[in-house]
C-alpha cells in the first residue's frame, strides 16, 4: 500500500518550532519568520503557528555554507 508508506516517512520528520529554530541558527525568530515569509525555508503553518521541518533547516544551512566558500 503506497499511502502506508507515505505515512511513516512523514511520521519520522521532526517539526522544530520557530524558537528552536532560531537557536539552532543562532539568530533572532524575527530573522527565521523572514526567511518562512520569503520561502527561503520551508515551513508548515500550524494554527496561528509554524513548525519547520528540522531538514529544511539543516538543507537551508548547507545552502549558505556552500554560497560563502
């Protein structure tokens, strides 16, 4: 069944909240909504909220360390 497959791929992401997120990346949850506003960073909308997935973050990362070397 494809769509039992789908589901556990999905279930193994870990959301990180936009705080989390900030600390990661070491700047200021203003600078994360912008880069989620922008598209620069995927994100869901939760609620009133957003959850980003943790590799959208590692994959946004990786961008900016290879544009910088």
């Amino acid at each position: 069944m494809a769509g039992s497959q789908s589901d556990g791929r999905l279930s193994d992401v870990k959301f990180l909240t936009v705080a989390e997120v900030a600390t990661v990346m070491r700047v200021s949850k203003m600078t994360v909504y912008r880069l989620v506003h922008s598209g620069e960073l995927a994100a869901v909308r939760v609620g009133r909220s957003f959850r980003v997935p943790e590799h959208a973050v590692h994959e946004y990362l990786r961008g900016a360390f290879q544009e910088t070397a």
